[in-house]
C-alpha cells in the first residue's frame, strides 16, 4: 500500500533492525556534533591569531621573500628580504639594503602566516643594534620622521636606544624611535654576513 515504510532498514548481527527514522535522527545529531567541532576549532584558530604579534611574522620572514613596506614617514621600500627579525627588517632593493625598524612599519605585505612563539623557545635573537653595530665606522644614509629628513655619514655609534652618524657638521645623534629607515651598501650587507 502506498505511503511511508518506517519499517527496518538495516540490523546489525545479533541486534534488532534500526527504524530509518532513527537514522534520520542520528545523521542529524551527527551534523550538529560537526557543527560544533568546527565552531570550537574556528574559536581556537581566532584566539591564537590573536596571540601572534608583528614581531612574531617578521621572524618568521625568510631571506628573498618579497615585500612592500610602507613606512610611518609615507615613503615605500620594495625588495627581497635579506633578514627577517622581531624588531627590524632588512630588504634588499636595487644596490641599497634598507634596515626598517619595527616601529617604522605602517603596512608590509609579504608576511608568512605564524604562530606566537614564547621568548624561551625562540632562544637568542639578534636585534636591530646587532645588525646595526656591523656597520660602525661605514657610510651609511639615516631617514628620520622629522619631515622626511635624510642624514647621510659615518656610523659613529650604537647605543641602546639611539646612534650617531658623524656628517659634515659632526656628530649627530639619533633617537632610534625617530629612525625609519637606515639605508646600508648591499656589498657591505654581503661582506659582514659572511664573515
């Protein structure tokens, strides 16, 4: 006779024949247990994302990744990464490496995706003084936020928080949070990372 079988569709040895009513139902259980592991894995994706920091997608930039990075004074470098690290970057673009404090960057493109990583696990990590102090004695040109200001001479200096550059006029020194870009020879880059 027409109409719907509720009757048994299936059994298992040894065990009654499940209605298919009850299929229906544990196919629609099945899809909110689904629903709601992806909701907590989408949770447990956002809340590490909101971990991570800037410093954390720098580090995890590697050497000749290409980016575009806008700096606070509105100016752009663009080039192949020579070094990523939480606090600076070092691109390189034309015959110039460009060392761009973290502080300096308004946008970058170019950044890996990466997760937090703790300052125990990541052991020692060079900062932009490190970088910076290979140069001593070398010509270097300086930008600055002070209307597009560009100071090139000797770097004389590497303090904590600041570096000085002999000029014409003598020794200037500047405040490092002042500092948007530090403009390095590409051959000298070369020179001093492999020795």
């Amino acid at each position: 006779m027409g109409g719907r079988d509720d009757g048994p569709k299936e059994s298992f040895a040894g065990q009654l024949p499940v209605p298919e009513h009850w299929w229906e139902a544990s196919a629609v259980v099945q899809s909110e247990q689904d629903a709601q592991v992806h909701e907590e894995a989408r949770g447990l994706v956002v809340a590490e994302m909101a971990a991570v920091t800037l410093a954390d997608r720098l580090k995890a930039l590697r050497e000749s990744e290409s980016v575009r990075v806008h700096l606070r004074d509105g100016s752009l470098v663009r080039g192949a990464v020579v070094v990523g690290n939480v606090d600076h970057v070092i691109v390189h673009e034309a015959q110039v490496h460009h060392l761009v404090p973290g502080h300096a960057i308004a946008a970058i493109t170019g950044l890996p995706r990466s997760v937090h990583l703790d300052d125990e696990s990541i052991g020692f990590v060079s900062n932009w003084r490190t970088a910076v102090r290979d140069f001593l004695g070398r010509q270097v040109s300086v930008s600055m936020l002070i209307a597009h200001t560009v100071l090139t001479g000797r770097l004389s200096w590497v303090g904590h928080d600041h570096i000085a550059v002999i000029d014409e006029g003598g020794e200037v020194v500047i405040a490092w949070s002042a500092v948007v870009d530090v403009r390095l020879p590409a051959l000298s880059i070369a020179a001093s990372s492999t020795s």
